[in-house]
C-alpha cells in the first residue's frame, strides 16, 4: 500500500532528495520546502521504494497538495 506525502503548508519545492525507485527508510528527507526564508524538511513516515514523485523544484505547493508516495 503506497503512503503519500503532502505539504502541510503553502511553500515553494526546494529541492527533491530522492529519485523514483530509490529505496528510503524512514525519517529520510524526500523533499524540502521553502517557506519565509526556512527550509523544511518533509520526511518520509515509513520505509520502501518512492514510487513517484509529483513536484519539481521550483514548484509553489498548497497545504494538502501530494508531494511523493513511497511504497
């Protein structure tokens, strides 16, 4: 079953961390935001494979917007 991460506030996509297909475990960064000046890491909640990725840096996000799912 795939987890999905998503953004908990507005922020612009810092950076991605991982590819698809790569494996993580958790508490991994997969993504960072930026938001006021401070980047925040989004981490992964379990292990397994990112099965994609929905974002690019670069890209503003929404709170409740997917970022990646890992399954």
């Amino acid at each position: 079953m795939a987890h999905t991460l998503s953004a908990e506030m507005v922020a612009s996509v810092h950076s991605i961390e991982v590819s698809a297909g790569q494996r993580v475990d958790p508490g991994a960064v997969i993504v960072v935001l930026e938001s006021m000046k401070m980047e925040i890491p989004v981490l992964a909640e379990t292990g397994g494979t990112v099965l994609d990725i929905f974002v690019a840096a670069g890209d503003v996000v929404r709170e409740g917007d997917a970022l990646a799912s890992i399954g």
